[in-house]
C-alpha cells in the first residue's frame, strides 16, 4: 500500500500514512486535534484546513489523501484553541500587577511565562505559554522516571512504605519536571526565572507523590486521599526551578483513583454544560472515567496498567519514532503506519488497539484472543499474511515488521500480548459497563463518547470498537480530545475564572468504587472477550 508525506503548519509537523487516509486521521498521528463535533460526518465544518498548494479550504474529516501534502490548520479548525484563549491571561494581569512588582520594585518588565505541567504515571508532559496572550510556546515530555519503582501506581504506592522511599519518588519526579522545564526554556531562549506560574494536573497519587504527601493509605481501603484540595505553593517549597517568587498550583482532586487529571479533562471538553449522555474515557495506565449530563456526574476509575501505553508488550515501547502507529489490512496483507517514516522497531498502544483488530478481523485470534490453528490458517488467509504466522518462546506469534535491512529487529505480537491488551482494555469497559448500570442506562443512551489520554487522539475509532474497548455506539458519537488533561491544566494556568470552575466540578462529581460494586467479576470476565 503506498504512504504519502504530510505536513502540517504552521506547526512544521510532518507524517507519513497511507493512502486512502483522511486528513483528519493524519492530523491524529501528529498530535494536532481538530474540532469534530459532528464525529468526523462533514456536517459541522468545523475541521476545515487548507491545502497548501492549491490554497483550497477542504474538510478533513472528508478529504482523502492521495499524494504528498502540505496542509495548514488555521486556529478556528483546532478544538482547544479558541477554549483556552477565550478563558483569558487573568493569571498574567495579577503577576504584572502584584508578583512581578514586588519582585523587582517595578511596575512593569519582561514577557511572563507559565507552564502546565500533566504528571502521568507513565509519561510527563509540560507546555511553555505567554501568560500575557495565552499562547503556546512550547511542549516537552519525558518519561515518568518514577517507572523504575513500578508501572503502576499501586506499586508506587506499596515501595513508597518508608519517609525516605516517599522522599524518593518526590525527587524522582520534581528532577523531572525540571528537566521538561528546563528543555522548554532553552526552546524559548529564556531563563527559568521568566517562568511566574506553573499549573499541575495529575492523579491523585501523581499529585500526592509531587506534593510530598503521604499515599499509603491510597493503598488501603477506603482508598482516601491525604488532601482533595487544590494547592498553591511556593517553588522552593516542592524544589522546583523557576521564578522564586512565583507560584505553583496543582488542581483539585476528585477522590483517591480519580484526580485533577480527571478534572482537567471533564474542565477541557465542558463537561459540566452537556445536554446529552456524555462519557469522558481517559485511557492511561490509570483509566478514568466521567459519565453524565449538567444535571448530574459519576466517575469511576479503572486499573487498565500499562500495556495501552507500550509496556508490558514484548515489542512494544512508546510513541516515538520506529514505532508501528497504525495498522491497516487488505486481503492480500497488512500494512502498517511508522512514526518519523522509519523502519519499525516497536508497537505503541494506537498501533496495539489496530493490530489486535485487524488480526480479529483475519481470524488469526478468536473471540476468546486466543490464536486459531495455524494449519487452518494457512488454508484459508493470502500467503503473505501466512507468512507472518510465526512462535516466539514457544507461543504463537504474528510478525507486524522486519527484520530490517538496517538491522532493526522483527516486531510481533505474541499470545501473551495478546492477554495484556485483554487485561486493559477489559478493565476500562468493565469501568463503562458499571457505571451505566449505575444509572440505569444502556450504551445506546451514550450520546458522545470523548476518547482522551497520551494517545487519546491516535487511535482510530473502529480500532477501538471492533475490539470492545469503548460502548457499542455508532462511530459518529465518538470524538478525540487527545490530552484533554493537559488542555485543562493550561485552563487553570491561565484563568482564575477556570480554577473555580474547577473546584465546582470537582464537588459536582460523584465518585463510585466499581471495584465494590456485585457484578464486577462477572463484568470483567464478559468485557476480555472481543
């Protein structure tokens, strides 16, 4: 299948995928959202780009790619654009006006900065704004390093036993965060005393780890948070490197497995305004969700770990070059999408969610996710695609990639693989099921479906239903809101009016424990089948 090049600006991103593609799902795989509020059905016209070459506006969601492109995205055409700027630089007006004053003795000086900081457990993430319009400067992101005490927070939680182990994780992170924001600053030729205003989302154990708190007894039933509140710090106080007298302030959390990450999202999209049913998934290697109308929210929490993320998949790894980003299928073979066009040497989580469909779809794994006959198989598939029928350690195995002339390895999927994407994508369908049977509701109730997280915006929606992922709706109510966390975390950054929006909503938020609730084991065990 042949791959065509697209750029985007002004953003300067490029990415290439296949053809047949829209240009919205290129937009996806480079981490651009656009506004769908139509689920991709050209009704809205609210994803228009122009085509470079041809200074034509054209819908993405419609638009086919066929040849190289380049493609301009105006601010209209970007979801949180318009969001974040119009909530306005309030945070700048009182740092001009009180901080910036008192620090220097002046009443006015330099350009002020800021930066929202979104502490996943697996991937930091920060991004650079001009706190005097809004505008984003730059994005960084690292790896959690606090991943060399557990992949998931439950671990983090059990190694953080001792004052010393819990100071630890503390410093693991803060050295992180300063890092981002000291690669942030070298992007923007200035100096970390320009940043004023620093605002962090995260989950509640996140937050507590950042903070210092204490999190054991997130570990222990009723899994209670030390603080539910939104907190403004002095930098030294947390060590953080940036203007001494400015400020850090992390948002509320909204209880012990749903935190201000959570918050941030349900902030993002407007959650709290919404007419029809709404479910908010954020997919992560805590997944959370928020199900509701204006009239009323519940939130649950779900442990899907970190296989949606690249870990604990034999090949997989995380979203950077040389990994496998999307999966297509004809009947002759597969095809795969690779981040930064280069030989494959990974899998990440939206290539994961297109492999396991695709090979559901070619019969090469059943409804129970185990691998059919081999023999059968052969008989039945394109010889290209029995090509692909391997064993790795003594399991079945189905090649996606290589071994490459420059020495990359192969990159496959084995039925073990197999079983970790079972384990997380059932416990965040487990979270749905249990929360709509909360409220007496079925999947056809679901009016919109917004798919947020790290790789929120990559995944392709079909992918994610044809494995039961997400509800059994129709595709048209599913949007991508990609870091929908993050886009709340610049909300709060830059408008006081936004923090206490966010202090409402996080009261307004019901939290259930589905853990506890009768039917989970019976759920869980219904949700790992495709």
């Amino acid at each position: 299948m042949e791959h065509f090049q697209i750029t985007f600006n002004p953003d300067g991103r490029q990415i290439s995928i296949h053809a047949g593609a829209t240009l919205l799902e290129a937009a996806g795989q480079a981490g651009i959202i656009l506004n769908t509020v139509c689920g991709g059905k050209g009704t809205c016209r609210k994803c228009a780009v122009v085509l470079d070459h041809q200074a034509r506006q054209v819908l993405a969601c419609q638009h086919r790619i066929e040849s190289d492109l380049a493609v301009t995205v105006p601010p209209a055409s970007r979801l949180y654009e318009h969001k974040i700027l119009e909530e306005g630089p309030a945070v700048a007006g009182r740092l001009r006006l009180n901080v910036y004053r008192r620090y220097t003795g002046e009443a006015s000086g330099p350009v002020l900065f800021g930066a929202a900081v979104d502490v996943g457990t697996t991937t930091v993430v920060a991004r650079l704004l001009d706190l005097t319009d809004g505008r984003t400067i730059a994005t960084e992101s690292a790896l959690n390093p606090q991943t060399a005490h557990g992949d998931d927070v439950i671990s983090r939680i059990a190694y953080a036993e001792s004052e010393a182990k819990l100071a630890a994780l503390h410093k693991l992170i803060i050295h992180c965060v300063n890092r981002l924001l000291a690669r942030l600053c070298r992007r923007a030729s200035i100096d970390p005393e320009d940043i004023y205003e620093v605002s962090v989302v995260g989950n509640t154990t996140m937050n507590h780890l950042l903070l210092k708190l204490p999190v054991a007894q997130l570990g222990r039933s009723p899994y209670a948070a030390h603080s539910l509140d939104a907190r403004d710090v002095p930098p030294e106080e947390i060590g953080l490197y940036m203007n001494p007298v400015g400020n850090v302030h992390t948002v509320e959390n909204i209880a012990g497995f749903v935190g201000a990450d959570t918050l941030g999202a349900a902030l993002a999209v407007d959650i709290e305004a919404a007419d029809g049913m709404t479910l908010l998934v954020d997919i992560g290697t805590n997944g959370e969700l928020v199900l509701g109308t204006k009239d009323r929210l519940y939130a649950a929490s779900c442990a899907a770990g970190p296989a949606l993320e690249g870990a604990r998949i034999q090949c997989g790894g995380r979203a950077a070059e040389g990994a496998i980003e999307a999966v297509v299928a004809d009947e002759a073979d597969i095809d795969i999408d690779v981040i930064g066009s280069r030989p494959a040497r990974s899998i990440c989580g939206s290539g994961l969610i297109d492999a396991v469909a695709v090979m559901l779809d070619l019969g090469v794994i059943d409804a129970t996710g185990r691998f059919a006959d081999a023999e059968w198989l052969r008989e039945t598939l394109a010889p290209a695609i029995c090509a692909r029928l391997t064993e790795k350690d003594g399991q079945a195995a189905f090649l996606l990639a290589g071994p490459g002339d420059e020495g990359t390895p192969e990159v496959f999927l084995t039925q073990k693989d197999i079983r970790e994407m079972q384990l997380a994508k059932a416990a965040i369908a487990t979270g749905a099921k249990l929360l709509l049977k909360k409220l007496a509701l079925q999947a056809g109730d679901i009016r919109h479906v917004l798919l947020a997280g790290a790789f929120g915006n990559y995944i392709r929606k079909e992918s994610a239903l044809r494995v039961r992922l997400l509800p059994d709706v129709p595709p048209e109510r599913i949007r991508f809101v990609g870091n929908a966390a993050l886009a709340g975390a610049q909300m709060t950054l830059l408008s006081h009016a936004a923090r206490a929006r966010a202090k409402t909503l996080a009261r307004k938020i019901q939290y259930i424990e589905i853990a506890h609730e009768k039917e989970f084991q019976d759920t869980f065990a219904d949700s790992m089948l495709f």
